[in-house]
C-alpha cells in the first residue's frame, strides 16, 4: 500500500466518505447503503472505489451475502464512526449556542466519584452556567474509556482499565477509593466486635465485582497477600445500584467503596463489619482523549473537580 500522508488523507475524505463507510459496517449491504444515502447502486460502488483508491487498497470484499470489512477496514470503520460523532455533536452544540442555551458537556463518572466529587462539581457548574446542558453517564472505567475514545463523552472521571491506555488517553489522578465490607443493618453478623476473614470467606455468600474492576482486582490481591482462597458462593455484579439492593435484602457480604455505600450507612440500612482491607486501589482522576484541547465547558469542570478534590483531601487530612 502506498503512504497516504495526514494532509492528503484530509482532503480526499469527505463526509459523504465517512458516512458511507459507517453505513457499510451497520448494513454489510451496498445496495442499502445506496438507499440509505439516497443514490443509486452504480453511485455508491463508484464512491466505494473511489475511498479505497485513496487508500490504495481494498476495505470491503465483495461476498454472496454482502461486504465485509478487511483489516484496514474495520481501522477506517472506528476512526469514521469517531469523526462522525465528533461532527455530530459540534453541530448540535452549535445548534444549541445559536438556540441560546449555553452548550453541552457530557461527563463520565465511576460510581466511586460520583456521590461527592462528581455531584458537587455538577451543582456548582451549574450555578456559574445555569443554561449549560449537563449530561452525567456513570459507568465503570473500562466502559468510560470506551465512551471516551468513540468521543461520546468529554472528559471521564475514572482511571486506567488496561495497561496501554496511558498511549491513548492523558490521566491527571485526583483521589483514592477506600474499600469497605458491609451487609445488611440486620444481619447476623451486624454489631459484631471482631470477625476472621478465612471464616466469612467459607461461612457466607459474598456479593463482587466483575474480575474486570479495579475494584475486583484489590480485593483478590488482598486475599491473594493474606494466602486466602477466593469465597466459593459469590454473586458478580455489575451493577453497583443492584449490588446495594441484593445486599439490603439478602445475607451477602458485600466489598464497595466507601464513597458509593455512605448515603446507605447514614440511613442505617447497611452497616460496616469490623474487617480491615490494606490492598490500595489506583488513584482515579481525570481522563481525556490524548492531543485534543478541551472545550471551554470541560475546562471549567475539570478546574471545579480538581479544587473539590483538593479541598478534600484537605479535609481529610485535617481531620487524621
């Protein structure tokens, strides 16, 4: 394949190129690619040819059923769907501007920031911005930084899910979750002095995280640096609001950040067990797409999240 330069590749692409590629890969179809952009069949094979001609190689082979992508493709295929996004929600950003309501900002927040640092910077933003469309999606960091690379969201407060993602996205880190053991305000282990972790690891049901989440991962590790064996009768969860509700009504023991369950120990429907857990989980923080300047909205957020995090770790440190 020849070298296509950056420069080139811009002024060869257009939209109509983009989106005929994104409709290839929903519909694997060129006959309903040509109907959906509202051309005929012999039109979209020639645009076809003529987006593989400025790369210099074949994107979609030919086959009874439809076209399937090749290699470079299905790379085309994700950087198509990203600019698309990105074009997408400049013009109804813009839209909104001319419409006179201040914009959108769209924020990713793993449930541990979102009770206190996440809430607290959405309030103030929205005192300083009161016409400033906010859109808050709470997901774990492995689903944000999906969100984040296909540009659907802004900017995530989370952290790294996998080793090479420091090459793709910048991380400024903000704060620490603790992780804490709780069950039910009635349990049968509520109000218990002194409890030994191998026994509830046998003896009781436990309530955890894909092994995916850092989470997941700290408490294994914690085990793992104690020689303990992984409990047996275990419920994974996903869902941090459905793991909160199986723990209210069921015996499991549940492991969660501290920050996500409080609102849940101030009301007394769950209460903390005396069981100590060491293993630290990385620090979350800010994550944005690497090389890409923030829009005025995202730097403001960003600047409140950071003086909420400062301020509370001031607090807390006062407080030890």
């Amino acid at each position: 394949m020849a070298a296509v330069s950056q420069t080139a590749l811009l002024n060869r692409l257009r939209y109509k190129h983009l989106l005929m590629i994104r409709l290839l890969d929903e519909r694997r179809n060129l006959h309903r690619v040509a109907e959906a952009m509202n051309m005929s069949q012999p039109a979209a094979t020639r645009m076809l040819r003529e987006i593989e001609t400025t790369f210099d190689s074949t994107l979609f082979t030919r086959e009874a059923r439809g076209v399937v992508p090749t290699g470079l493709g299905e790379v085309l295929i994700g950087f198509a769907r990203n600019a698309l996004t990105r074009l997408d929600r400049c013009a109804g950003e813009l839209q909104r501007y001319r419409d006179g309501d201040g914009g959108e900002l769209v924020v990713g927040a793993i449930m541990g920031a979102a009770p206190d640092l996440v809430a607290r910077a959405v309030i103030d933003m929205k005192r300083q911005r009161p016409l400033l469309r906010i859109r808050l999606m709470g997901e774990t960091s492995d689903q944000l930084l999906d969100l984040l690379a296909r540009s659907r969201i802004d900017m995530a407060i989370g952290r790294y899910a996998a080793a090479l993602q420091h090459n793709e996205f910048d991380f400024e880190p903000l704060a620490n979750e603790r992780m804490i053991v709780v069950v039910r305000h009635d349990h049968a282990l509520a109000g218990t002095s002194r409890l030994d972790l191998a026994r509830l690891l046998e003896d009781w049901p436990w309530l955890v995280q894909p092994m995916a989440t850092p989470a997941r991962q700290a408490f294994e590790k914690e085990l793992e640096r104690r020689g303990l064996v992984s409990p047996r009768d275990t419920i994974e969860c996903g869902s941090i609001f459905a793991a909160l509700q199986l723990v209210r009504r069921g015996d499991g023991i549940l492991v969660m950040s501290e920050s996500v369950v409080r609102d849940y120990l101030d009301m007394g429907l769950i209460v903390r067990l005396p069981v100590q857990l060491d293993e630290v989980m990385a620090p979350f923080g800010i994550l944005t797409r690497r090389g890409e300047a923030l829009s005025t909205s995202a730097r403001q957020f960003a600047e409140l999240v950071r003086t909420i995090a400062a301020d509370e770790h001031d607090h807390l440190a006062g407080n030890g």
